[in-house]
C-alpha cells in the first residue's frame, strides 16, 4: 500500500517540470519494445497516451467498452480548448493561465501540477494542429480564439461548437497509425472489470468482451486509466450514457486512494429536464456565454404571466429584466466560473423566477449580440445601420456561423427557434473533479498504476473552469505520462513478459466472474434503470448543488439501503456468456451505488464550501462559497471494505506561488 507522497520536484515553480524531465530516468529504444502497457479507455486522455507511448516504441494494448475510439464521450466537448498562446495579445501568460486555473479551483488543486499544465497547453495547440485539427481561425488565417468562465482573456481554442470531436479525430488518427504498424493493439467493446496486482504492483487487467461474454486475462508492465468521469452517479447528467466509475471504483477497491469525490460540476447551461421519462441532459456550450446574456424576469407578474402562456420574454421590456449575473459580478458579467453561475440561477429560481413551468429555468438570450453583430456588419459592409431588418438577418448569420450546430441542437430538442427568442437553461451535471489520486508522476497509490484525464482527480481543484478538461487530458496523454512513466519502466527492461497464469489472475478473474453470476442470478422484481433514477434522486436532491450536514447523512443511510435493495431485488435478463448491454449497465450502478456514499461521505466532512461544493452551513453574508482554511487540503479514500469504513487521508494544499484570498469576480 503506498502512502501519500505527492513526488513533487523540488526547486522553483517555473523550473520544476523542465528540471525534474531532465534528470528521470529514461529506457532506451530498443527496450521500449520489451515493455508492455495496457491503457484503458481511449477517449482525449487515453487516446493520446497510447499514440504517443506507441510511436515512442512501447508494445501499447488499449481498450474501451465502444466499438470505436472514435465514440469515447470526449467526442461531445463543445466549446474549446485552453492554451496560453497569447495570440490576441490581450495580456495572456503561463502564470495567468496557472493563476485563473488555481483560482477558479478555489484553491483546492496542486500548484506543481498546474503550473505544468499551463507550461505544456501550447504544446498541445501545436501538435494538434500539425494533426490536421480544423480549429478556426481568424480572417487573417490566424487560429482565433474566444473567452470562457473565470478568464479576463480569450485563450480557448475551438473548431465551431465540436471541439471535442475534432481532437479525437487527431488522436484517432494517431492511433490508428500505431494500430496500422502493430504497436497499439486495439481492443474495443471490451470492459475492465478489475486491476491485477503482482508482487504490490499493477500489472493486468480482467475485461470481459462485452460481445461473447468471454471473460479475458491481460497482463503488461504498467495500467494505465483514461477511463472519464462519474458523474452518471447522479442518473441524469449531460455524459454519454455510458460514461460510469466502475475501472476507477475497482482500482480503488484494489488499492487506489480515491480523491475529492464529492467535487464535482454542475453546470449552469444546459436544457432544463423536462420530465421523469428521461435519460440524458443535454449541455448548451459555455461558449454560449460569449455573446448570451443571462436573465429572468425582474417582477414576478411577468414570471407568472410567463408560466401560463400570456406572455412572451421578447414582449418583457429591458428594464424589466434582472441580468443577475451582470448585476452581481460587473467584472466578470455572464462569464462567471460555472459553479458562480449555476448557484446564481439556483438562488433566482429558489425566490420563484423561473421561467418554465416548474420554475427551473432561467434565459439565455442573444437578442443583443445579434444586434451588435448585426450593426458591426452593416458598418463593415457600408450598409444602412439602422435598417432593423438587415441588421438583424447579417447579425443572425454571424451567430450561426459561431453556434449553428448548438442552436440546432436547441431547437431539435426544445422545438423553439433561439434565434428568435431566448434560450431556457438550467445547471446539470456535467463533469467530476474528483477522481482516482495521483502524484505529480500521474501515478496512484498502487505501483505501476496510473490514472489520467477526468479518472484522475488533479487539476481543477473544487471547480473546473470552462476549456480546461481538454486541455488537461490532452496534456496527460500527449506531454506528461510519457515522460513519467519511463521513469517507473526503467526498472522493467529486464523483467520480461507477465506471465497471466498466476495466482493473482486466477483470484482476480473468480471475483468477477462470481459478481457477474451473483447478478445475472439474481432474478429479483426491479431492472437496473429503476435503481440507477432512485440513486440519482438522492444525489441530485441532497449531495447536488447545495449540500447540508441533515441531507448529506441521510444520503448515505438512503443510499446504503438502496443497495442492498439492489442486490437482493435486481434483475438481469439474458445470460452472462452473450452480448448483455444490461447486465454490463447493472455491474456499473452496483459500482455507483458503492461510489454515491463514499461522495457523500467526502462532502459531510467537508465542512466547508470550495467551488462546485457548497455547504449551507458555510457561506457569505451575500450567499457566496466559503472557504475554511482547515480544509486546504485534498481528501484521498483508502477502501477498507465498504464505503463507510473509508480511511480518510490528507494531502496537505501549499501555496508558495499564489496568494490565497477571497475568490472574487466583482
Ligand atoms: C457535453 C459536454 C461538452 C464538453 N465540452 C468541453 C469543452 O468544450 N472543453 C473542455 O475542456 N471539456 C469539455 N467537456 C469535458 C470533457 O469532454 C471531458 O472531461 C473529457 O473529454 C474526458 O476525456 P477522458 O479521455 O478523460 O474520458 P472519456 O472521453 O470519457 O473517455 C473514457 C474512455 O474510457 C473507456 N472506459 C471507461 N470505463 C472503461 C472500462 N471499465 N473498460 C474499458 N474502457 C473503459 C471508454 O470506453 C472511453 O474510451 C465537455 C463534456 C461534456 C459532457
């Protein structure tokens, strides 16, 4: 077991990176080819990891539960990546991208580790676009940029509204040339169902092959874990459906300190949930916030009037409106960090203005931009400005060549034109900073075992700012795991191959395969779904976007009796040795269930608010997050056998390069 050593070089902050790079170990070209490691997931993080450990000469086996990379949930990212290229000249550096990210985390992230991120964004930008990435650019060819949340600058690069999708062609490509000459083996529709441990350290996986049902061994040097985020705990969010914490969960139970798992994002647009019959929330891109402004009635007539069809928000004169956001942070207006915002809308609609019928939403309205546009292109073109018209149909395009495909996908969902009239929104959940601890290596407790991307907990602190996630898994895969873990396969070269018929496989492989017959025997009264919504009504209504010490307590009493309801009362048609898409989601929510009351665990000891965790008990006079100073620090889970038995251990946070003070956007 290993002990909470966060490995991080001494030495400046600006020279710790470059310094320690120059002094690890490295493993010559020829025994790169007699090391193996097995990557799983291979979304943004895991994709990039094993194209560039391939291409450096590592035998690379990657896996993932689609049937492609190319469908891995960082396909849906919209709005962008952050680099501190300072193309706009607006005053960028590594230091402010460093400082905004620290900050915005409300300072509850490593300042080591962020300093390194903000060094290798812009090596990020490059090598995507020596990739072929389309990201847009400027009128002079330029790669153009726009501002997302808690920045003063315009750093987040982006193809339109399909940032995330773009990149993983890259890193798909990549791959694809290492599956091409042998190096990657590629193993898809396959899930990892549990992490061998040899002699303390990482070296197999079990995964089932979610087509024939087989249950498989494969061994390497190292594991590597790129397999996203969690926060389908919560049933409704806006992650693929597929996204789930089962590699991380099982990584934990096998040694791994879990790290922060109460901290997750609720973010402040997306389409308001519109009834009990859904599975999926669907995201509105914060890039939206560049041009949409924020706002709800200001009298609450109108907000009736509004609710019973009377009244439009087009017929709602200016002075009318509460653009609270603007109203309360002039500095940062719309483009508030998401847990700034997303409280903000929940506050209005708590007082009784939202504005749909159940009082959840608030509008996102582009009625000004489309104005502005509209006149800045009639002046450019030596047209009439005051042709209302005109500048409304020259203003409409410019905002449909920004955000064609998410007004699209508004309006197919929504069925209203919000070119027309203002978008409703309303927070969701949409990303975890919590994840699987790691040090400044990208390494867990256990040796040998690694977890990058969104599976980590890392970066971001307590709240993640818009850009950011892309841009930190793209940074693990692409320029940090591939130096760090030669560090650790230095010592393997001579090694050889990990034989997988030892005892610790066959232990491994006889606890999955028991798990899986004790579900698929089960034949209780209730499917998987009907446990995964209770699961998520209990997170969302006591561990959601305002927590207390009352909800939390219960949360985890109700959560533990739901899962023993699930075990003795789930059942799973089908058989095990066949394609079996729901005994696969069943061994995901039994996971969940697990997970949901080490969450809620963190956020009752947590007596604080820092971020997307805000306690009731702890805020300001004027209802912001507060922050205690005896909660500096990173809270890492040891598994003891059943989450209320959790270990806690602390990661003390120091600040040597960054003031901590009041986390302001007035
Ligand atoms: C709608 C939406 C929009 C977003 N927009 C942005 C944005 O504009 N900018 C930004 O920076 N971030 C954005 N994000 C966040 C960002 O997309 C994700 O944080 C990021 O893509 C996660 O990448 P990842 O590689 O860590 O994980 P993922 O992309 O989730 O990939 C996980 C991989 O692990 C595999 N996997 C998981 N479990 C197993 C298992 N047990 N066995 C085998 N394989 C497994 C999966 O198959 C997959 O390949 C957005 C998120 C959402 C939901």
């Amino acid at each position: 077991m290993g002990t909470l050593n966060s490995k991080v070089p001494e030495g400046p902050l600006k020279d710790k990176w470059t310094t320690y790079k120059d002094k690890i170990n490295l493993v010559n070209p020829a025994n790169k080819r007699l090391i193996d490691v097995i990557i799983v997931g291979t979304g943004l993080a895991g994709g990039s990891a094993a194209a560039t450990l391939a291409e450096l000469g590592y035998n690379v086996k990657a896996f993932c539960f689609q049937d492609s990379p190319r469908r891995a949930h960082s396909i849906a990212a919209q709005g962008g990546i952050n680099a501190a290229k300072n193309y706009q000249g607006d005053g960028d550096s590594t230091y402010r991208l460093f400082y905004d990210t620290v900050k915005g985390g409300d300072y509850r992230s490593r300042e080591s580790n962020v300093y390194r991120l903000a060094e290798v964004s812009t090596n990020i930008i490059d090598q995507c676009v020596a990739q072929g990435v389309p990201f847009a650019r400027d009128y002079g060819g330029l790669l153009d940029n726009r501002s997302f949340g808690g920045v003063l600058v315009s750093r987040t690069f982006y193809a339109k509204g399909q940032t995330g999708q773009q990149l993983l062609l890259g890193a798909y490509s990549a791959m694809n040339r290492q599956i091409g000459r042998g190096k990657i083996k590629m193993y898809n529709r396959h899930e990892m169902l549990d992490v061998v441990i040899v002699d303390g350290k990482a070296r197999g996986i079990i995964a089932r092959n979610l087509v024939t049902g087989e249950i498989e061994r494969h061994s390497a040097h190292a594991v590597v874990l790129g397999t996203g985020g969690y926060g389908n705990a919560f049933y409704l969010s806006t992650y693929a459906m597929g996204s789930n914490v089962t590699a991380v969960w099982k990584a934990h139970k096998r040694g791994a300190f879990f790290a922060n798992p109460c901290f997750t994002q609720i973010h402040p647009t997306c389409i308001p949930v519109s009834g009990d019959h859904q599975s999926k929330l669907t995201l509105m891109s914060e890039s939206l916030r560049n041009d949409g402004r924020i706002w709800v009635p200001k009298n609450m007539e109108d907000v009736l009037a509004i609710r019973e069809g009377k009244l439009k928000p087009t017929e709602i004169a200016e002075e009318n409106r509460d653009y609270y956001l603007e109203r309360r942070y002039p500095a940062f207006g719309n483009l508030v960090p998401r847990d700034v915002a997303s409280r903000a809308a929940k506050e209005r609609c708590d007082a009784g203005y939202g504005v749909n019928k159940t009082g959840e939403a608030v509008y996102l309205d582009f009625a000004a931009a489309i104005e502005r546009y509209g006149k800045e292109q009639a002046h450019v073109k030596g047209l009439d400005e005051n042709d209302k018209a005109l500048v409304d149909k020259l203003g409409k395009e410019i905002i449909k060549a920004k955000y064609g495909n998410l007004f699209q996908m508004y309006e197919k969902i929504v069925d209203q034109n919000p070119y027309e009239t203002p978008m409703m929104i309303f927070p969701a959940v949409h990303y975890t900073m919590g994840g699987i601890w790691v040090d400044y290596n990208l390494m867990t407790t256990v040796p040998g075992l690694y977890a990058i991307g969104e599976a980590n907990f890392s970066d971001h602190g307590a709240n993640r700012l818009g850009a950011s996630a892309l841009m930190q898994g793209l940074a693990d895969g692409y320029f940090v795991l591939p130096y760090t873990i030669g560090d650790y396969l230095a010592d393997d070269i001579r090694t050889g191959p990990i034989p997988t018929d030892s005892k610790e496989f066959d232990e491994a492989e006889k606890e999955v395969t028991s798990n899986l017959d004790k579900l698929i025997n089960n034949n209780g009264k209730y499917s998987v779904d009907y446990f995964h919504k209770k699961l998520g009504k209990i997170m969302w209504n006591k561990c959601g976007m305002a927590r207390n010490a009352k909800d939390l307590k219960e949360a985890i009493t109700e959560i533990a009796e739901l899962r023993a309801e699930f075990w003795k009362d789930v059942k799973i048609p089908g058989k095990a040795d066949e394609y079996n898409e729901e005994l696969a989601k069943a061994g995901r929510v039994a996971d969940f269930l697990e997970l949901g009351e080490l969450f809620a665990k963190d956020a009752l000891q947590r007596e604080e608010s820092a971020g997307g965790h805000f306690r009731d008990e702890h805020q300001t006079e004027t209802g912001e997050a507060l922050r205690r100073p005896e909660f500096q620090y990173v809270s890492a889970w040891e598994y003891k056998g059943e989450p209320k038995d959790a270990v806690l251990h602390k990661e003390e946070l120091e600040y040597e390069n960054i003031e901590v003070k009041e986390r302001s956007y007035k």
